[in-house]
C-alpha cells in the first residue's frame, strides 16, 4: 500500500512517515503544502491519503474538496488541532473519510489508516480469506490451510496487495506503484523475486497455485 501524508509540520511529518513505513509496512510519500499535496495526490495511485487541515497555501478542505470534485474515491484522513472542530463537519461533508485530533497518537493513526484502507478495498473484516489462505491485516500473520507461513516484509506487502485485488489481474507496474514510493521505477526488477519467494513459501509447486502468472499482463490470485 502507498499513502501520502501532506503536513507542513516536518517533524511530525516525518514521524507519521516512519511510523506508517515501520508499523504498517506501506510505502509513503510526503508533501508539505497544499498545492503540491493536490498534484502529488492527483499524479499517484495512493490507497490513503492523510492530509493537514491548516496548511500553506492550499488548506486541507480545498484539498479533499478538490480531489472528490474530481472523482477521486481514495479513502482521505484529516489530521486537524484541538479548535477546529467546526472544520470537521465542513470536511467529512465534503467528502473526507475520518478525522484525528493532534496531539494523536501514533499508534491510533495507524490504526484508523489500516481500517480506511480495508474498507477502501472494500473488506469489512481484518482477515482475507482466499481459497485456503488467510491473512490477517491486522497483525500480518499468514495461514495456508491451517499453517503458519513466515514471509518477508515485502512478500507480505505483495501478497496482501494481491490479496485485496483477489481475482483480478495486476500488472507489475500497479504492483510497484503501489508498494513504492515515487522512486519505484528502480524496483522494477525485484518483483519477479518477491513471487518465485511466495510462489515457494506457499508451497504453489507442490499443491494448488495460488499466483499465476499471465504472460506480459501480471499477476492474479485465484485458485
Ligand atoms: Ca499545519
């Protein structure tokens, strides 16, 4: 998953960014006014975007208000201080998912972003059930037919985001766009990598495969 968070704030920028890559495993870029927050969210395929409300320029109402205005469904958290709570009704009316006060939490933030991006996907519980597998998105725990299954963090990441697109073709490209941040082009070559290793893990070889492979298009999961 790729959030982006826009906050003039640099250090908590910074810390929200380290919590999400650390705790959440997702790929994050970071904007620090409105104006390039709004581009930035317009030229990506972010699965979260988390957004200031008092902002350089542009303020994180026009944001959310500019982007649904446009068509884009991401799900949207706004990051608001303790007096303005009046914007709040302004912003979920205009579109934005959820809300947190600062001083917020780490922890919470994290929290509320992993359940904005499961329902963005559409899932209202916290384990994916597929065939035989199950992933809990919760606590990254993976279960083929009742084993555990030890993956790596970025084998977890590709599988969870497969997971979420189950049965539909994902190309390499959407793969990378969403598991990178904007530097994702150089990681183009290690995605092969990341699925001969779950392909093995989940032991594709010796019984059913989960992961196809369609020639020049991408990757699916379906049984
Ligand atoms: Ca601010």
């Amino acid at each position: 998953m790729r959030v982006l968070v826009i906050e003039d704030e640099r250090r908590l920028t910074e810390n929200i960014a380290r919590s999400v890559r650390e705790s959440a495993g997702y790929a994050v870029d970071c904007a620090f006014d409105g104006e390039n927050g709004l581009f930035m969210a317009k030229s990506n395929p972010y699965d979260l975007i988390m957004v200031d409300l008092m902002l350089p320029g542009r303020d994180g109402l026009s944001v959310v208000q500019e982007l649904r205005r446009g068509g884009a469904n991401v799900p949207i958290l706004v990051l608001t201080a303790r007096d303005e709570k009046e914007s709040v009704v302004a912003l979920l009316n205009a579109g934005a998912d959820d809300y947190v006060t600062k001083p917020f939490d780490l922890g919470e933030l994290i929290a509320r972003a992993k359940a904005l991006i499961r329902r963005g996907k559409g899932e209202s519980d916290t384990v994916l059930r597929f065939h035989d597998l199950e992933m809990n998105i919760a606590d990254h725990t993976v279960h083929r037919d009742g084993e555990p299954i030890s993956l790596t963090g970025m084998e977890y990441r590709v599988l969870e985001y497969l997971a979420h697109r189950r049965g539909a073709v994902v190309s390499k490209t959407e793969l990378l766009e969403h598991l990178y941040d904007f530097n994702w082009e150089r990681f183009s070559n290690v995605i092969e990598v990341y699925i001969s290793g779950l392909r093995r893990k989940l032991g594709d070889a010796k019984g059913e495969k989960l992961i196809q492979t369609l020639r020049g298009r991408g990757y699916v999961l379906r049984a």
